[in-house]
C-alpha cells in the first residue's frame, strides 16, 4: 500500500497541483496587459527574426494553452488568446514557442533527441496501459511476459519524458532573455512572463514523475514475481 501511495497517488496529486498552477498563472497573467501592446504573434515573429529565423510559418489554432511548434512543418501555432493577445502571459508563452523554433536553427542535441523518439513514443504510449493491463489480468496463465512488454514500452515514454525536460527549461531560458533583449516587455514586467513559465514547466516534471513511479511500480512487480518463483 505504501508503495502504491509513493509511486502512483503522490505523482498523481503532484500533476493534479501543476495543472492547477499553470492554469492559475495563465488566468492570472493573461489579464495583464503588457505596456508595449505587442501580440503574441509579432512577439514569436520577433524573437525567431533576431535568430534568422524568416521561414517558420505563425498560425492561430483553437483551444487554450495549445501552443506548439511543429519542426517537420516548420510551423508556430498560438492559441487565440496568445496569437492576437497582448498580455504577459501571452508574449512568454509566444517567446517560448519561438524558442524551440530557435533550438531547431542551432541544432539543439536534446531537441534532436526528442524528435528521433517522438515516434516510437506515440506507439508506446498509446499501446502500454493496455498492455500492462492485460499482463496484470493475464500473468498467471501467460507468465510475466506481457508485463515485460508493457515496462519496455512505459521505459520508452519515461525517456520521452525526461529528455522533454532540458528542451523545456531551455527553450523558456531562451524566451525570458529574448523578450527583454529586444523590448518587447520591460523588466518589471517579466515576473508575469515568468510565472506562467515556471507553471508550465512543472508540469513536464510532473509528467516524468508520474511515468516514472507507473514504470517502478511495473518493474517492482516483476521483481516481486520472480522472488516468487
């Protein structure tokens, strides 16, 4: 039971709380309008033109909080609130995405990394629950080897995961610095920029942490069955 609580429910509540705080620190901050009144899309377009970057098409999608960048495409799209918004919120989530854009130019290692297991990763992830469900219901009349198959493919998607962090916080380093070097906020207007960052930065370390304890949690089983062996 201890186990279950430290590897399943604690990951658990910890996403639950980063999922509150991103979404609380965008609420918050997208209510601030930035003195410049650039929108989010003139402020992605900004910061990729200081890197020379003039090829990455800026779109508008729908949903909140959908903001990507599309590296095959060579594709920014903003939410509506980011693309035509002018808010702290806004400018430090267009800047991020713009970030990863600039990751791309450079040939940034662990970007690379990320999109050589982007694939693998959509199959493991789609497929492993069910596994791992079936090796559990199955396991005394089929021996642990689904639940082999099942940690394999979690593995893949914890991989994912942590090299998703450095990606993350770099390409947020990238934006903090972009959007004061070229004006686009002042610097008493970055803690509204940062903190909404920061929010949706904990919860890429939440999603490691709760793919992490699943995949322990797997491997413990394992190793408490062949104990019993």
């Amino acid at each position: 039971m201890l186990i279950w609580i430290v590897l399943i429910i604690i990951p658990m509540l910890f996403g639950f709380y980063a999922q509150m705080r991103v979404q609380g620190a965008y609420k918050k901050n997208v209510k601030i309008q930035s003195r410049g009144r650039i929108t989010g899309r003139e402020a992605a377009d900004a910061v990729m033109r200081s890197a020379g970057i003039t090829n990455v098409e800026i779109v508008q999608v729908p949903g909140q909080l959908t903001d990507h960048y599309d590296p095959i495409n060579r594709r920014l799209a903003l939410s509506e609130l980011n693309y035509s918004g002018t808010s702290l919120a806004a400018l430090g989530v267009a800047a991020h995405e713009a970030g990863h854009a600039i990751q791309h130019k450079v040939g940034y290692a662990m970007m690379n990394v990320r999109q050589t297991l982007a694939p693998a990763t959509q199959i493991a992830a789609s497929v492993s629950n069910y596994v791992i469900l079936a090796g559990i219901l199955f396991m005394s009349y089929m021996g642990p080897g689904l639940l082999y198959l099942g940690a394999i493919a979690l593995a893949v998607v914890v991989l994912f995961q942590l090299v998703t962090l450095p990606v993350e916080f770099d390409a947020s380093r990238r934006a903090k610095k972009q959007l004061v070097t070229l004006g686009i906020l002042d610097r008493d207007e970055m803690n509204g920029a940062n903190e909404t960052l920061d929010a949706a930065a904990l919860t890429y370390v939440a999603a490691f942490v709760a793919a992490l304890g699943s995949l322990l949690h797997i491997v413990m089983m394992l190793a408490g069955g062949r104990r019993e062996e």
